[in-house]
C-alpha cells in the first residue's frame, strides 16, 4: 500500500507518455494517446481535449497565427518550447492541476499580458517567460519548488513586487533572472545564491553590489559581461561556478585571500581553473591548478597550445570540446579524471600522450577528433579504440 502523495504525482506523470500508440488529427491538434505533440502552423484558437496530460516539446511552437489556448483540467505538464515564439498569443487559462512548466515553454510570446499560476504548479523552467515583453501579472504560488534560471528575462512590464526589484527576479533566497539592459545590479540583502547564467551578456552592466552572506555564484553567472570591470567577493561566498567571469575583463577583484583572481585571460577560484576568455590562443595553466573546470576553454577558437601543468587532477567535462585549431596538449602526469567530451571534435589533435594514472576514459572523450592517430600512455599503451 501506497499513501506517499509524491509517489502518486510520479505515478500520474508516468502515465503522460506518448510512446507506441497511435496518432491522431483532431481539429488543428495532433494527439498521441494523452498527449497533444503538434500543431497545425496556421492553427489561430486551440482547444486542447479532456484527458491530455501533457503537451509536448515545440508542439505549439512558432504557431504566429495562435491567439487563444483552452487547456483542459487533466493538464500536468506543458512541454519545451511547447509555445515559444506564439507572437500573436495573447490569452492562456493553467488549468488547476498543473505541476510543471518546461524550460522555455512561452519564450518570446510579446503579446501575452497576464498569466494565473495554479496552486499545485511545482517547477517553472528556465527561459520559461522570457522576453515576454507585454507580460504585465503573473504570479508565483507558495508551493513552488523550482524556478529555472532566467525564466522572466525581459518581462520588463512585470512591476516591482515581493519578487521583482529593479530588473532583478527572486525566488525564495535566490536571484534567478536579470534584465539584460540593466546596468548597475544591486542585489537585495539575504540573497544566498545568484543562479547561473543569470547575468548572461549584460553587456551594459558597469557594476554590480553582491550582499554579504551571499553562499554560492553559478555557473557562467556573468558569462560576457564586457562592461564589468570590478567585483567585490563577500567573505561568505564559498562557491563559485565554471565560467561564471568568462569574457569580463575585471581589472579590480575584492576576495579575500585573493581567492578569485585572473591572469593572461584565465580566471581562478581558489586551486581551481574556472574559464578562459573567448580571446586565448595559447595557455600555460598556472602551476599549482588542481582542476580545469568544464566547458573552461570553450569559445577559444584560436586556441592552438595548451600546457597543463603536473598539479592538475581533473579536466572537467567538454573543457577543450570544439576547437578545431588546437593541435598541442601537454595532458599533467598526475591527472585522474578526464572529463566526458574533454576534446570532443578537436580536429586538429594528432597524437596525445595519456598519463598512467588515468584508468578510464570516456567514449566520446576524443570523439570527432579526425586525425586524431597516435594515442599512447606514457609506458606506451595504446588507446585504440579512441582515435575511430
């Protein structure tokens, strides 16, 4: 016997699956068993039917004829991009038993002006009401578990609220969205993290007030922010996430212990490399570097040479992915782990020495590496199944 009300709500989104059953047109809607999958283009009301549990990713999307959607009470789950880029859209009822909200499942409907969340709605995605530009009441239920990051980008009409302030959305203790014409942040006093990517090419923003008591600052939080040239690291910050400086030039950095810090284009927390800017074409990381971060070379596409030094243990995952010129790595004696997709699709690598004291690597670690051809340890093994 099962009384768990959370194994119940798991129960009933199971049943939303739209796998080996047969389809069928009706009125402008294609359905699946429970769950609508596509729309006619041209389609201008929709009347979703009883019964549908979930719309599904892109079903509405790009629909620029759709004016009005009728979602019926049995509706929990409202897929990606379900109705992004609806630019007619202007009016949507949530029917009362909704629970989630994809990640950029409205982005971009510049007409709709007012969306009623219900009370059992448990996750909204990221991007989900972005550059929603009209958007003018929308409201968040206090059974909210979720909010992704940047998921009221731009809804500049939105006015100051519990949860809005000067362009910047809160959720609970955390600052998840930011306009991206604001150009000096404050963030509130007993704000705890800001999400990542939530200052995303703010490439107007000057300056930016970080309360003390702030914990953790995500990944690629002010990735391309060109304008911001100094920062001040509450003492209470104990994490900082890959990329979050990518690409700022932050020529004053206030940390203590100089914890955060950057030199020739590298960005560092602490003993751990969190990015390169997009300029780099040839790296000595710096001695004493414990780990590269994920995704931390990514845009460096003049990038040819990169030298790791011995105290590196772990390259993240994808850290070098994508850069065709890069033709020379010189990969550290001690490292460990080397992360998923580390250089997947160099396609100018030609050899690599792995060191012994890597045991595993993952297939797809030197995957699209073309004239990839010579893979050895330093004992001289060979890797052969890396270089297909």
């Amino acid at each position: 016997m099962d009384n768990d009300p959370k194994s119940n709500k798991s129960s009933a989104l199971n049943k939303c699956s739209s796998a080996d059953i047969k389809e069928e047109w009706v009125d402008g809607i294609k359905y699946r068993g429970n769950v609508a999958v596509e729309a006619d283009g041209h389609i201008a009301e929709a009347s979703i039917r009883e019964g549908t549990c979930k719309i599904d990713g892109h079903a509405f999307e790009d629909c620029k004829e759709l004016v009005s959607v009728v979602l019926p009470d049995s509706l929990q789950i409202i897929g990606h991009y379900a109705f992004a880029y609806c630019s007619s859209l202007t009016e949507i009822t949530l029917p009362p038993r909704l629970l989630k909200i994809c990640g950029d499942a409205f982005y971009d409907c510049p007409k709709l002006v007012s969306v009623r969340l219900p009370d059992t709605l448990q996750s909204i995605g990221y991007f989900a009401f972005a550059e929603c530009k009209s958007l003018e009441d929308i409201n968040l239920p206090e059974g909210l578990r979720r909010v992704g990051y940047n998921a009221f980008r731009n809804c500049k009409r939105l006015p100051n609220c519990s949860w809005k302030e000067n362009g910047l959305v809160y959720w609970r203790q955390h600052l998840v969205s930011a306009d991206t014409d604001i150009k000096e942040a404050v963030i509130r006093p007993g704000t705890k993290s800001i999400f990542r990517y939530v200052f995303d090419h703010c490439d107007e923003m000057t300056s930016v007030s970080i309360p003390d008591g702030l914990k953790s600052i995500g990944r690629c939080a002010f990735i391309g922010c060109h304008e911001l040239a100094e920062i001040v690291i509450p003492d209470s910050t104990d994490t900082i996430g890959d990329g979050a400086f990518r690409d700022c030039p932050l020529e004053n950095i206030y940390c203590r212990d100089g914890a955060l810090w950057k030199q020739d284009g590298l960005c560092y927390w602490k003993d751990r490399l969190l990015s390169a800017d997009s300029y780099v074409a040839s790296t000595l990381v710096k001695e004493g570097t414990a780990a590269v971060g994920e995704y931390a070379f990514s845009g460096c596409y003049e990038l040819t040479e990169a030298v790791i030094p011995d105290s590196v243990t772990e390259i993240g995952d994808e850290a070098f992915a994508g850069l065709e010129k890069l033709s020379e790595v010189h990969l550290p004696r001690n490292l460990k782990r080397l992360g998923e997709g580390a250089f997947f699709s160099c396609s100018g690598l030609t050899s690599i020495v792995i060191p012994d004291s890597v045991t595993q690597l993952n297939d797809i670690t030197f995957s699209r590496c073309e004239q990839l051809r010579n893979v050895t340890g330093r004992r001289g093994q060979r890797w052969y199944f890396l270089a297909m």
